[in-house]
C-alpha cells in the first residue's frame, strides 16, 4: 500500500492553531489526489524539557523505564492534538504511539536502538484509515515496555516508518525550509543548501547542529530513503534541501549546550571515551593544560546517564558552547564558555567560509521560540498549586 511520509518537528506547534493549520495541510493534500498518508510528530516546542524537569523535581534518580515513559508523553499528546485537527475537517483519521507502531528496540532507555520492525500494524491502520498521525521518538522494547528513542530523534521515526512501508522518500517539515550552512537564527548570510550528502548531514548533527538527527539519517542511507527537507508557510509548503547521496557542503556548527567531561587522567578518557564510542556517542578526546577530557556534542543526555551508570566518580562535567568548523575531511571544535563570544566566533568563521555572503539572521534576528502552551500541563518548579 502506498503512502506518503510526513514528519513535523516541534517548531511546527507553537499554539493550537498550528495544528489546525498542519491539518488544513494534510486535508489539501488528500484533496489533491494523495491516497494515505502517515504523519510523525515531535512534541510541542519546549514540552519535553518540561516534562524532564517535572520527572527530576519529584525524584532526581528516577527509574530509567519510568523516565522514558515520561519523556514520550509529549509527542503522544501531540499525535492527539493533530489527530483531533484532522478529524474536526471529516477524515478519517486514527493516532498511534509507541506501542502500536510495530517498532521495537533494546533496552537502552534514554536513547533506545532499532532491533526489528513490522510494518503490519500500520499497514492495517492504513486499510480503514486516510491518515495515520504515529507520536514519534518512542516504540517499545522485548518486553514491551515504552522506550525512547533520544531527543530530536522523531525524524528516525519518520525514516523508519518510510523504509518498512517500501516509500523511498520521506518529507521532513520544521521552522526553517531546509538545511543550511550554519543556524539561520544566528549567522547572517548563512546559506541554504539545496542538496547534500547523507554522510554530511549526519556528521553536522553529531556536532550538535539541530537539523536532522543522525541515526535518521544513517538509517535513511542504508534504506535508500531520500530525506526532503521543507517548511509549511502561509503560501504552501516550501522545500530548500534535499538529502542525497552525494554533494558536500562547509558549515558552522554551534553547539549551545555541549558537555565536557574532565577526567581524572588520560587512561580514564581513553576508557570514557571508548565505552562512548561503544554506544554509537561520538566524542571529541581532549588534552590541554587544565588535563585530559571529553567533548560530547550531541545525545549529551545519555551520555551523562552513561557515564552515571559507570560510577566513574572522578570526572566532572560542566556545559558549554561548541562552535565546529567542518569542511570535507576537516573537523575543528572552538569550545568558549561565554555564548555571546561563541556566536562571535562562529559569525567570523562563517564569513572566512563563505567571504561576502550577506543578509539578515533568519526570522529579521527573532530567536527560536518556544510554545507557551507547552507548560499548562505539566510545570516545574515554582508551579502555582491549588489550595485545600
């Protein structure tokens, strides 16, 4: 059976009526002649911090089961919400989680790993339904308990859900219409690239660029599943890059909320450092006057929880801004602790790579935004309580 892959990242759902207007999307999109289509949605913007911080304000070492469980609540609260937008325009329509998508993983809670999937849940949802909305970053392990699959990581349940089904392309929609050269929102003059390398992309996300998560796009090369990356706008829906296998392209990547692990000496790095590689995190080994250590510059959440399980009590962790430069085969990380600096750095290694290259930050210089709906639910700290 064919049907048409489509992915909305959080950005997509600032408020309620973007999911109308996602809705509004998919109803066009049946009117002009798709036949099924199943869409993946991340969570609202913001939800799943604030659902980490509720977790940890109750119980600061919650069970690692319990913590996923949690965590995927918010993209199954958002797979409702569009379910309900789609409904509301006479679709037939019907939202699945983690549970029901026939995709199964390892028991690595945190950021869990594909084992097997079945396409037959879905495929039987898609004989009585126009449109499925699957919540993604979640599916279950050999005991079927709920497991995450990392943040961001909503994109691998796109692709994912793409390859089972036999399509070869998968639509990725976000705030921005495609990949470019540096974060749009920070670097005047950064570049839209129109078509690049699935192993470029990967490599830009593991340096922290929030575009598309790499083990999405590793597993979209090995399943020759083409990524097209587009936003949804007032004017329809625009597409800026496509992810292919081939054409390179320089970039600046900043990495706001990067790690590094001070270890005690450099055979504690090399062992650190190995037991990440083992589960697929990369890490930048350091050695400098302050000793030896670690930069990790993306899925830092699991690697913290990693490094937990290992007692390894003498290394300590602090945040920072990482700013890569990579360039083909070249990779080189700035690390500065004052982010204003950070992005100064990052403006003036941008314009040595793209020389003249001019324009606005993306956006007239706004920031990204988070929902203001996605704490009603759930708040963290200094939450209002009611009186009894």
């Amino acid at each position: 059976m064919s049907a048409i892959v489509l992915k909305f990242g959080g950005s997509s759902f600032l408020d309620p009526g973007d999911y109308r207007r996602v809705a509004r999307h998919i109803a066009d999109r049946l009117a002009a002649g798709e036949n099924k289509i199943v869409v993946v949605v991340s969570a609202m913007s913001g939800a799943t911090a604030n659902l980490k911080a509720v977790m940890l304000e109750v119980n600061e070492q919650p069970s690692p089961s319990s913590f996923d469980a949690a965590l995927a609540t918010g993209e199954m609260l958002s797979a409702c919400l569009l379910e309900a937008g789609i409904s509301r325009l006479g679709i037939s329509v019907l939202s699945l989680n983690g549970y029901s998508l026939g995709i199964r993983t390892n028991s690595d809670f945190g950021r869990a790993s594909l084992e097997c999937v079945d396409p037959q849940p879905i495929k039987a949802a898609l004989q009585k339904h126009d449109v499925i909305v699957a919540a993604g970053a979640q599916a279950i392990d050999q005991s079927g308990r709920l497991t995450f699959l990392g943040r961001n990581s909503s994109d691998l349940t796109a692709i994912v859900i793409a390859s089972m089904l036999g399509e070869h392309a998968c639509e990725i929609y976000s705030d921005v219409p495609g990949v470019f050269s540096a974060d749009p929102y920070l670097i005047p003059g950064a570049q839209l690239i129109p078509e690049i390398a699935y192993a470029t992309i990967a490599q830009m996300s593991r340096c922290g660029a929030k575009v598309l998560h790499h083990r999405a796009v590793e597993y979209a090369e090995k399943h020759a599943v083409t990524i097209v990356c587009k936003s949804l706008t007032d004017n329809g829906a625009v597409t800026g890059t496509i992810v292919t296998g081939h054409r390179n392209a320089p970039s600046i990547i900043v990495a706001r909320d990067a790690a590094v692990i001070s270890c005690a000496n450099l055979a504690e790095r090399d062992d650190l450092c190995a037991l990440l590689t083992q589960h697929d995190i990369s890490a930048i080994c350091m050695e400098d006057n302050c000793g030896a250590g670690i930069c990790i510059t993306s899925d830092i959440d699991f690697a913290v929880r990693l490094l937990a399980l290992t007692g390894t009590r003498s290394a300590s962790i602090r945040s920072t801004t990482a700013v890569t430069e990579l360039d083909l085969s070249m990779l080189r990380v700035h690390l500065e602790g004052d982010y204003e600096r950070a992005i100064f750095l990052a403006r003036q290694l941008h314009e040595r790579m793209y020389p003249g290259a001019v324009g606005e930050p993306f956006g007239s210089g706004m920031t990204k935004q988070r929902s203001a709906y996605s704490s009603l639910l759930v708040r963290a700290n200094n939450s209002p309580r009611n009186s009894q």
